[in-house]
C-alpha cells in the first residue's frame, strides 16, 4: 500500500451478492483497494473467490451491489481458465498478444518480459510442451505484456513447486516495486502472510475479515504471552503481566534467554479458528 497519501482507491467492492441455482455465494461483500499495494483474497475451495474475481473484472455481473475501478487504470488477467496457443511457441503466443494489446516495439517487450519471467531459453518451444510452472509463467509474461495498473492473479502458485511458486512472488515484488497494484487470490495462508499488504478472509459468502496480516493475527491473540527458548534448554511460555516482565529481564540479565517472542497465532491458525477447519498438517 500507498503510505502517507490520501489517494482514493483503485477498486471498491460494494455490498456484492452472487446466487447460483438458488444458492448465495457471493453475501454483502465490501472492501477496498489502494493503489500500490498487494491485497489478498483467502479462503477455501469453492468459497467464491474465483466468482468474485470475475465480478471484479467485468466478466460477470453481480445481482446486487457493484465493483468499481478507477477509470483511468488498465486491467490484467491471469486465470487457469484462459489458456494459450499449445500449437504456439511461447514467442509466438506473446507475439499474437503483443499485436492484440497494441504493444509498441514489441520484439524488445516481449523479449524483456520472457527474461523477466525466465523463458528466455524455451521461446521456441511449443506451449503444449512446457512443464505446468513454465506454462503459468507464459500466462504471467502474457498479463505483464500488456504493462496493466492492476494486476488480477487468480491462484498463480497452485500446483507449482517451491522454485517456480518463489519465482512469481518475486515478479509480484518488483511489479508492486514499479507501483503496480495486484489483487491476489490464494488459498495459501503462507503466501499470503509474507506477500500481501492486506488481506479479506472470505467464508460462506461473507468477508469476515480484512486488515494486514498482522492486525488479523493480534486480534486473533488470545494466549497473549512469551515463549522463552533457554540456554539450557527449557521452554517456557510467561503471561503478559508485569510480573513476567520483571522474570524476563532477570533471564536476559543472567544471559539465559537464546529466543524471545510473542505468541500471536499465524495466519492459518486464525483463518482454521474462524471457519472451523482443521490445520494442515505439517509435511
């Protein structure tokens, strides 16, 4: 996020409602998002975000409510519904794009962008023939070929391995870098912790959280103590009174303490708490 301004927001939800066959899946969804920054869309399969990202971007109209963008601010897409040319290079596809955009100099753009996303090496190779990471990477260069305002990601990392996933949250660094808004949607709590500015927690239709991952989780604290990690081994976990204070100090003073923090549950934990799933189990 923009900090220090009192620039208006870039896109505004306001009070969506989406029903399919009767049934609301999309309930009063309400936020906003600031020019500049990377915000978050959470929640389980199935609980709308796709939906919504495609209210967000024209494609659909809600029953209720709407979804406003600044006028002047271009848009891109990267959903797994739109594909590529399999029969295409990765040159060739962007090159079909390039001429569709009205992309100026385009072999110097495209050859910036496929070294940007590393395919510099496969842009003769078939995009039928690219592994699932090369072929998200393809539909990245495709969305940054156009050099949009908003940048519309819907899950870019599902299915990538760890490298790949790396990869593409390090172009959404330098895009946001570049002043670039990006609107992410994930069901990776993990990624969305480290990458987003702020993020809404969507469940059963409804928003029932929005804020920066940090404010999510501290008011998400209920334990509210320190975990104490010592010299000699032991752990001990201290409330957050004045008389824990006055232990802590005499631990560090007798240079006891190795580690010190707070217990604030992470991102995951408050989103399992709030919709009642279980936790994933750590590999």
């Amino acid at each position: 996020m923009v900090k220090g301004t009192d620039a208006p927001p870039i896109l505004i939800a306001q009070d969506i409602v989406m029903s399919f066959h009767g049934k609301r899946c999309l309930d009063g969804i309400r936020f906003s998002v600031q020019r500049g920054e990377i915000f978050g869309l959470l929640g389980q399969t199935g609980a709308g975000k796709t939906t919504l990202i495609k209210i967000l971007t024209g494609q659909l109209p809600p029953d209720a409510g709407s979804a406003t963008r600044d006028s002047s601010a271009s848009i891109g897409i990267m959903m797994d519904a739109f594909g590529v040319y399999e029969r295409l290079s990765v040159y060739e596809n962007l090159k079909i794009y390039a001429a569709l955009y009205g992309t100026v100099h385009p072999k110097e753009k495209i050859t910036d962008i496929l070294e940007k996303v590393g395919l510099s090496e496969a842009k003769k190779t078939a995009a039928a023939k690219l592994s699932k990471g090369m072929q998200s990477r393809l539909r990245l260069a495709r969305v940054l070929l156009r050099d949009p305002d908003i940048l519309f990601l819907d899950e870019p990392t599902s299915g990538l391995d760890p490298a790949t996933a790396d990869c593409i949250r390090q172009i959404l660094y330098t895009e946001k870098k570049r002043g670039k808004t990006i609107f992410l949607v994930t069901h990776t709590m993990s990624e969305a912790e480290s990458l987003c500015d702020r993020i809404a927690l969507l469940c059963g239709g409804k928003i029932i959280e929005c804020g920066t991952p940090k404010e999510i989780c501290a008011r998400h604290n209920r334990q509210k103590s320190f975990a104490l990690h010592l010299s000699d081994g032991t752990d001990l976990c201290l409330p957050l009174t004045p008389d824990s204070a006055d232990r802590i100090a005499d631990l560090i003073r007798g240079r006891c303490v190795e580690t010190l923090h707070t217990t604030e549950p992470d991102l995951e934990t408050v989103f399992c708490d709030l919709t009642g799933e279980e936790r994933t189990p750590a590999p």
